[in-house]
C-alpha cells in the first residue's frame, strides 16, 4: 500500500473517530491539540487504526503517534 | 532587584489580577478537571474577560471558543492550561507567541512522573524563558484570588474560600483542597491561595517576594514537600518579615525519612536534614508548624488580633478544671499569670459572686450568664499588668452561650489587646463559636492551644524587637594556609584529616589552640614534654582510629618523664590490641589545657541550607545527652546568642547552682571563627571540636581535641 493510500484512509478514520470533517485535518495536525482530542479518543484512535488496517500497533509506541503524520509513517513501515 | 526578578513579580501580580485569561483545553465534559477550572472561574464571577480554548467546540457554557489562543482577536494576560502533557509545549509556544506573560498550568505527566516528563518539564521551562513569560505548575490545583476587584478562581477546588488576610502556598494540591474545606468550616479566609506544584517556574520564594508588598495579606503560609534552594528561602521569608512585619509561618513535611545518616563525627551524626530545616526556620523568622491545625491556630491568632506587648495573659473561665489546664499549659509555654491591679479586683469583688474566684485565673463560677463575662473581660483587660486575655467558657444549662459570645466580640472591638476563646464541647457550643468565628476572634476547641498560639505570636513581636546586627568577618585569618591543607588532603584522596592538620586548619583561623607536637618514640614524647611543661596529654595519631578516647588511645594529666615514657607505651600497646593493622603515624603530645566546662563545637554541610554550625554540652556523652542545638553559617550576634541560649549548656555555662561563670565572649568569638571556616573552606564536610573547654570568665577557651572529615 503507497504512502498517499494510507493517508487517505488515516484521514478517513480520524474524521470518524473525533468527528471531524476531513477537510479541516492537515498533514501536521496534532490529534489533541489541533483536533481536540481527549485522553480516551487517543486510545480509540489507536483501536480503530489497528482495525483499518488489520495490524496491531505496540501500545507504548503506538501512543507516541501523536499527528497524522507520524501515523502514516508509523503505519506505512508496518504494512512494509 | 535585578530586572530579572521584577519581570517575574510583575508576571506574578498578572496571573493573580489578571485582566483576561485564556482557558487552554477546556471542554464541556462536566466533572473533569478542564471543564471545572472554566465553571470554577465563571461561578466566581471573575472581573475580567474568560476566553476559552479548544480546536473543536464553537462554544462552552454559552462562550465563544477560539481553535487556538492566537486566535482571539484581544489582548490576552494570562493562560490556564489543562491540555494534556504531551501536547503542552505548542500550547505554551503559541501563548508566547500571543505574548502572554503568564501561565497557570495544571496538567500532570513532568518531572513527577519521571522520564520523559523531565524532558517536557524543561521544554516549558526553555520556552517561558524564550518569551519572557513566568509559570505556576505544573501539576498543581490552581490559584484564587479573593479580591473583590478581581474574583479569580481558576482552580479544580470544589469552592472559593471567603475573603481574609491570610495567603496559603502549598506544593501539595490536595492538600489545598482539605484546607479549604477546614477553613470554609472555621470562616477563615485568604487573600491569594495557589497551589505550585512542581515549582518548575513560580516557586515559594517568588511567591514570599510578590506577597510581601501585597496589601491583601497580613499573614503568609506555606506547605513544603521539597526545599530547592534553602538559603535563597531564608533570605526571602527574612526579608518579608523584617520589611513588612508579616509572619512566615511553614509546614515542611518528610520529617522522618531523611534523618541523619551514619556519620564518623558527632556533629554528623546529630544534624540531620530535619534539624537544620528547623534550625534555618529558626534562623530566617519562619514559624515552623508540624500540623494544618498548628498552623491555623497561630495563623488566625496573628491576623485577627493584635500582637501582644507581653506575656501576661488573664484567664477567666466558668469552669475550675479547663482554668487549671490553661493554667498549667501557660506556664508550660513560659507564659506568666499575672496579679491583678487593685482596683481590677475591687471591681470583680464586687461584681461576681462570693464563691467566685477574683483572682488569675478568674472563675465566674458554672451559673454565670453573659453580664458576668461581661464585666470580667472588661475590667481584666484595662489591667495594666495583663497583655492579653484567654476566655473559656464550658455549656451548662443557664450559660448564654450567643449572647456570650456577641459580648466578646464587643469588648475586643474596643482594646488593643488580643482575647482569645475556647468554648469546650461541641453541638451545645456550635452557634457561639459560629458567632466568634465569624467576628475573627480566635476560637480553639482545646483551651490548652490558646497559650501555643499566645507564645507563637509573643515571640514573634519580640523577634521583631531585636534587629540583626551583620558580623565583621575576622581578618587575622590566613584562609590560603586552610585551603592548602585542606586540597593537598582531597588530592591525597582522604576522608579526614589527621589531627595534627586539623589542628592547623584551626590555627590558621586563630582558633585558641594549645602548642604540641607529634612524637614517634618514648623518648621523643619525653623530651617534648619537658619543652611544653606539665601537666601533659598524649593522644595516639592515626588514621585508622577515629574515636581515640574509646580504644584507650588518650592519657590525660601527665605530671612527669616517667609518666611520660609509660603513657606512650600504653596508648601504642592499647590501639595495637584494639586494631593489629592500624597504621600509628606517633603519639600527639599537648600541654593540658586548664579545667573548664566541656562544651562541642562543629559544622556539617546540608544538601539544601549549606554549612551548620552545632553548639552543645561536650565531652564523650555528646550523643547520649544530645544537648545542641543548630544554626545556619554565616551567623550573626543575635544567631549566635540563641544557638549558645536555647541549649542546657547556656545555664551551666552562665554558673548555675553556683558553678564558676564560664567565658562567654570568647565561647561566641570561637563560633563566630568556625562559621567563618565553615563558609570559606566548602571542602570540609564535617567537623568537630570536641571538646572546647571554656574557662572562667576572662580566662579564654581552649580547643582539646578536633575532626575534620572531607
């Protein structure tokens, strides 16, 4: 799966799980200070990553995925 | 004042009188921390502007939201931020970026928990400094401020407090939340409450500083969990005491835990971080209390009354028993009951009944009702002879205990003496005591606690009475010759010094030491005898005997080459039995320093207060009779006089049960040269002089033996 593909998806469960609309998540936003996420919806967010794409995350490492764009990254290197 | 510490206290001054406040995280979800600081601050009905912060609510409780701080069109002074810890380094860049100048910041997850938390904690700390800005936090419960004109509660607690004179700073943030739950109970009220945390920014010492010019405050409280700089705290409280008068008054917890290690030297073994806590306390005017209700007692004695001008107190009471224990815990607390004036006892003859008691303590007997109170207060307090009056009163069934109350509020309206309550009992007394708490007249549950209050403040007047007088530092001193021993010592990596160095330490700060020298024979030993003059003392001289007197390494009053020449076969054969592999450098002969009474000298270096000096009764019972006491170097006259007066010694000392009165002056000139050793000389870790023996007075003192670990 490319890079662009899994952005697209990331963006796509993120606007799901902190109801947002796609369009206002940039590539750098923070999930908790630019989209408002609370303490549980960083852990939910985890979940429904893992459930996107059939992986699982390491709970320590996956926690420190805090921006679209260290969990594309993150997710990228794993489905590789 | 640097520029440095101005900006800061004006930073302070913004975040507790702020004219608008940006809540940073803030959301609806009721019964959280981030959504019960905004309600917290809009049930206050705070004075300024309230501009809540949060990238995905247009509004809460009714409010426009911003997405980011930089976002909010107005100026902004200060940010309480609850975003989480991960995140807080953007939300602290942006509120430099909208330059603020100051910050709350609650949130947990920085040094407390380790690890990264370090890292992020010094993240906040580089960016408020980029931006000139000052912090409160993190991890903490808030700040309030009660000031009509302001009305700030931007707090997790579960309720503003009433308005007083009383600031309360607390590194605990729960604690706050029960002292205000006991003070609501009590009507006691505070200026400035604020909760700091880990103190990575804003610590108690700025906060003395800022609350010294506040008009607000008359009293300052602190709870303490860490000391980070001990004598920078000494010198704040002591400036805000001996400049506005305010009393300091702190709980320093973790009393137990860091007792005082094992430790090669009587002095080290004896100051503990716990006694130089007390003794710095002591030092810097601070009124070092062991519980919250200690600390409430005194303080509501300090700000709802005048200090008293002596300590005479008058103690009226209804009952025998409660009069008799307040009685005992005055004297106990060196309270004296004063007689009454004549025409004070004409007029309760008069007033009060046959079988009352008109003298101190003063018994209106069970059936009295508030005429009789009445009169009591009024006539003993006028007393010339009374600085102050103690009134207990105890619920029988004819006891107008509202009306009781209402007249003594009345009566301490009208004098400038402090008159303080203990109403004993509880669901009979409640209504009365809610009528004096309510009046600001101190209430106390124990009648035994009037007098611990009484003496606190006493003592504190007195304290203020006597100025400290700074200490010329004593020239005839050759600090380089100190340093060079002491260097040469630390090269050789040694973790004391022999005692024929030691003593030249000393000598080099013109201590009194006796001439002597260090002989490696019998004969040797004989003949320096003959050239110092008997009587003589031998001491053995080796490293790897540190307490000489206990191996039998010490012979006293030699009086002859004979005694001499058996002396020194014995210490040698004494210490060869005690340790076979003792390295023996020779024997110390010293001529023999005149009788005198023993006392102790010494120094131990604390991690947090720096060099302290201890004074006690001397000798080999040192650790057994533990008469000493400390004091924090550098010392000056008024420190030295209470380090020397506050042990058993003084009395010895001073010749009672007719004992030779002792040498004071030159007692005190030692101490002031060991203060200055222990300041110039950072290398000694602990020393002992041990003893000092201190002749009659005008005769001198003498140092008979010393340690100095490095």
């Amino acid at each position: 799966m490319d890079k662009n593909e899994v952005q697209v998806r990331v963006k796509k469960v993120i606007a799901k799980v902190l109801k947002v609309s796609e369009e206002n998540i940039s590539d750098e936003a923070n999930f908790i200070f630019d989209l408002g996420a609370d303490s549980l919806q960083s852990v939910e967010l985890v979940a429904a990553f893992e459930e996107e794409f059939q992986i699982e995350m390491a709970e320590d490492k996956a926690l420190e995925v805090q921006t679209v764009s260290d969990a594309v990254k993150f997710i990228s290197q794993y489905l590789n | 004042m640097s520029s440095d510490v101005y900006d800061k206290i004006k930073n302070i001054e913004r975040i507790f009188c702020p004219q608008s406040i940006a809540v940073l995280g803030a959301n609806k979800v009721k019964g959280t921390v981030p959504s019960d600081i905004l309600t917290n601050i809009l049930k206050a009905e705070y004075k300024g502007v309230v501009y809540p912060v949060n990238p995905r609510e247009r509004h809460i409780s009714s409010i426009k939201t911003y997405k980011y701080v930089v976002d909010i069109e107005d100026p902004i002074d200060i940010a309480v931020i609850v975003y989480p810890s991960s995140v807080m380094h953007m939300a602290l860049e942006q509120c430099g970026q909208k330059g603020i100048k100051g910050a709350i910041i609650i949130s947990a997850g920085f040094k407390e928990v380790g690890g990264q938390g370090i890292e992020r904690e010094e993240q906040i700390k580089a960016i408020a400094k980029k931006y000139g800005m000052s912090f409160i936090g993190p991890n903490c419960l808030g700040v309030i401020n009660t000031d009509p004109a302001v009305m700030l509660d931007a707090s997790f607690a579960r309720k503003m407090p009433e308005e007083g004179n009383i600031a309360f700073i607390s590194q605990s943030g729960a604690l706050c939340t029960a002292v205000l739950d006991y003070a609501q109970a009590k009507h006691i009220g505070f200026s400035k409450f604020v909760s700091i945390g880990n103190k990575a920014d804003i610590s108690e010492i700025d906060l003395l500083y800022y609350l010294k010019d506040d008009p607000k405050t008359k009293v300052i409280l602190i709870y303490l969990e860490e000391i980070s700089d001990g004598p920078a705290l000494m010198k704040a409280a002591r400036t805000v005491i001996e400049e506005t008068g305010k009393p300091v008054l702190a709980i320093k917890s973790g009393r137990t835990k860091a007792g005082a290690s094992a430790a090669a030297s009587h002095t080290g073994s004896l100051a503990g971080s716990d006694e130089a806590c007390d003794a710095a306390f002591k030092q810097a005017g601070i009124i070092r209390c062991y519980d919250i209700e200690e600390m409430f007692n005194k303080a509501i004695a300090f700000t709802y009354q005048p200090l008293p001008n002596g300590k005479r107190v008058a103690i009226i009471t209804n009952a025998g028993g409660p009069g008799v224990l307040t009685t005992d815990a005055a004297i106990k607390c060196g309270l004296e009951l004063p007689k009454f004036l004549p025409e004070t006892t004409e007029i309760l003859k008069k007033s009060l009944p046959k079988t009352a008691n008109i003298n101190n303590p003063v018994d209106v007997i069970g059936d009295a009702r508030a005429d009789r109170y009445s009169v009591a207060i009024s006539s003993v307090i006028k007393d010339e002879n009374v600085d102050g009056v103690f009134i207990i009163l105890t619920p029988q069934s004819m006891t107008e205990i509202e009306s009781i109350a209402h007249e003594i509020t009345r009566v301490a309206s009208q004098f400038s003496k402090p008159i303080y309550t203990s109403f004993m009992g509880e669901a009979d007394v409640a209504a009365g005591i809610d009528i004096l708490q309510r009046n600001k007249i101190p209430h106390y549950i124990l009648p035994e606690s009037m007098p611990i209050a009484f003496v606190s403040t006493y003592q504190f007047k007195r304290m203020l009475e006597v100025k400290q007088e700074p200490v010329e530092p004593f020239k005839d001193i050759d600090i380089e010759a100190a340093h060079s021993i002491l260097n040469q010592a630390l090269s050789e990596g040694k973790k004391y010094l022999p005692e024929e160095e030691a003593v030249k330490v000393l000598e080099a700060y013109n201590f009194p030491v006796l001439k002597s020298g260090l002989a490696t024979s019998e004969e040797e030993a004989v003949n320096l005898s003959e050239e110092l003059g008997y009587p003589i003392v031998m001491k053995i001289m080796s490293e790897d005997i540190v307490h000489k007197f206990d191996v039998g390494g010490v012979v006293l009053d030699i009086k002859s080459k004979k005694e001499v020449a058996a002396a020194y076969k014995n210490i040698i054969t004494n210490v060869k039995k005690f340790n076979p592999a003792a390295k023996i450098k020779g024997v110390f002969v010293r001529k023999m320093i005149p009788p005198g009474e023993e006392v102790i000298l010494g120094v131990k270096r604390d991690n947090t207060f720096g060099a302290v000096v201890m004074f006690g009764l001397g000798g080999i019972f040192v650790e057994i009779y533990k008469d000493v006491n400390f004091r924090i170097a550098p010392l000056d006259n008024k420190s030295v006089d209470k380090l020397i007066t506050e042990t058993k010694a003084s009395e010895i000392l001073s010749g009672a049960r007719g004992r030779i009165p002792r040498d004071m002056k030159s007692l005190k000139e030692c101490i002031f040269r060991l203060s200055q050793l222990a300041i110039d000389c950072p290398q000694i870790k602990e020393l002992d002089i041990n003893p000092l023996i201190v002749l009659e007075d005008g005769k001198g003192s003498f140092v008979a033996d010393t340690k100095i670990m490095l």
